[in-house]
C-alpha cells in the first residue's frame, strides 16, 4: 500500500551549521554595510543591516520551531473523533460498493462534468478531490487534531486488473516505484488477500520527516473486473536522527504530530481499455499552533493532496513499465 498521507519533523540545519552561518552572515554585513556608509548613503547601509537582522531572527524562530515542534500529545478526544469519522467513512464506501454505483468520485458530478473528468483521465490527468464526511449533515469536530480527507483518481491505458493488482501488492519493491516518499519497504507477513506491510516514509516541505509505519492491508475480489482494498496503518512512529549512529523513534502519540493516524481505501475497475484506480485517504495531523503556522501549516496542509497525486503518478507508471 503506497504512501497516501502525510506530515511531520526534523531540523534541517544543526545548531552548529546554523551559528557558522550566522557569523558569516554578521561579519559580512558589517563589511558591506561600512563599505557602503563610507560611501555615504547611511540609509543604505541602515536598511542592509535590517534586513540582515531580519534574516537572522527568522532563522533563529525556524530552529526554535522545529525543536519545539514535537511538544504535542496526542489526546483521547481527538482519537474519538477521527476513530467516528472513519466509521462514517467507511459505512458509506461499503454502501457505494454493495450497490456497485459511484465507484469513483468523479460518478458524483453532474453529467456534462463527470464526461469531462473522464476525458481528462484517458488524456493521462490525475483527478484529486478534496472530501469531506458528515455526521447526519454535521460536521465532525476533532479538538486537537486536523482530519484530511482526500481522493484521487488515474486511468492506466493498455493495463489489466491483474497488472495493477501485480504492482500493488509487490510491497517489497515499493521503495523503487514510490522513491523518494517510500525509503524502505517490506513484507512482515502474507496471508493469501491479507498484507501486513512496513513502510518508511520521507518527505520535506519547508521541513523534513521520516516515519517507520506499519499497514494492516485486505484485498477484496468484487468480480472478474473489480477489485478494491482496505489498509490501516496500525503503527506509526517518528524517526528522530535518521541515517545517523544515534537514530531512535519517539513514543507514539508524543512526537510532531506529523501524521498520527491513515486510513486508506483503493478501488480498480477494468473496462474502456485500461483500469480506473481510485485512492482515498483519511489521515489525522496535529492542529497547527499559534505562531507556527509558517512553519507547519505547508507540510499538514498541503503534503496529503501532493502525496496522493504522486502515489497514483507513481502507481500508473510502475504499471506501464511492468506491463
């Protein structure tokens, strides 16, 4: 099951490396900045200093940010609620597949829409949709947490089920096919339709992070051209240090609060000459802070859209080229 969610934390630059930096940076401001008041233009000279400053003290907040970055726990509450929203999630996913209607999102939209959306798949586009469950038309609160909901679609010309399918459960090899998001990736255990998979995630955006997670994945036989699957990650931990001698994961539920929680549900038909795959994705984040949203709200806000495009990028590609 390839990485559909994400977020989390890792300094991109050590206290050592930042204060080198930071004395370059002081000494040759104040060479320029002499060279320019004995030039005469003191204003110039007052403004370089400033932005210089400016400069420095924004550094500085980054590498405060991050440190302080992974004081969050995660709380009962806000387990509660996404544990609520992806039962709602998941009644009406099953509902969908009992009647065999709305396989994909696309099937929800008005007619003249939905024949566009298709043709924008066939040309080679990637259909993401931002979702959203409700609870009898209200909305779901989770204090302390944001909940993402997204899915995505792609149409993979000249394939079969079956060559999807190959590539999807090659788990084994999915650190080549969804490099570099997926660092490492194996089998722990395989049981006919059911998966228990270890994957390593890595992604940077503004910030870096590294997750070892493990997924619960069932695959599910709907007919001769349906297929579709359920995967939870039933083990998520943030990697402190990685690659280096002192790598260790910090306790679950007391990290970043980069990705807490991912639930995922795939959906594949063959028919017009190719396979229609659909990924959703359900993940839980920490809420963003006061002060830090600079910093965190890019990677908590945006990584779970950008991921699930490339996964489905990823996914039509492996296929093309093992078929």
């Amino acid at each position: 099951m390839p990485f559909d969610e994400a977020g989390w934390a890792c300094c991109t630059l050590s206290a050592s490396v930042f204060n080198e930096l930071r004395g370059d940076m002081v000494r040759m401001s104040g060479r320029f900045a002499g060279q320019l008041a004995d030039a005469g233009d003191t204003r110039l000279a007052r403004t370089f200093l400033s932005g210089v400053l400016l400069a420095f003290v924004l550094g500085l907040s980054a590498q405060e940010a991050n440190a302080g970055a992974g004081a969050v726990s995660l709380k009962p509450e806000t387990i509660a609620a996404f544990d609520d929203y992806v039962r709602l999630t998941d009644a009406r996913s099953n509902e969908e597949l009992r009647r065999g209607t709305n396989l994909l999102w696309i099937d929800a939209l008005p007619e003249s829409d939905r024949g566009q959306a298709y043709e924008e798949l066939k040309r080679g586009e990637v259909k993401v949709q931002r979702l959203e469950t409700r609870d009898g038309g209200q909305k779901i609160r989770c204090p302390g947490g944001m909940i993402h909901h997204w899915a995505g679609a792609v149409f993979i010309p000249g394939a079969t089920l079956r060559d999807v399918l190959r590539v999807l459960q090659d788990y084994d090899h999915q650190a080549q096919y969804y490099a570099p998001d997926v660092e490492r990736s194996k089998i722990e255990s395989h049981d006919d339709d059911h998966f228990l998979v270890f994957l390593r995630f890595r992604r940077h955006k503004v910030i870096t992070v590294v997750l070892n997670t493990q997924h619960d994945v069932r695959y599910f036989h709907d007919s001769n051209t349906r297929e579709h699957s359920r995967s939870s990650a039933v083990r998520i931990a943030e990697v402190e240090n990685p690659g280096k001698a002192n790598e260790r994961e910090k306790p679950a539920g007391e990290d970043g609060g980069f990705l807490w929680r991912m639930e995922t549900w795939w959906r594949m038909e063959e028919r017009d000459g190719g396979v229609y795959v659909q990924s959703e994705a359900v993940s839980l984040t920490r809420d963003i802070p006061a002060g830090l949203g600079w910093l965190i709200g890019p990677f908590v806000t945006s990584i779970p859209k950008e991921t699930l495009a490339f996964t489905l990028e990823a996914t039509r590609r492996a296929v093309q080229r093992s078929h």
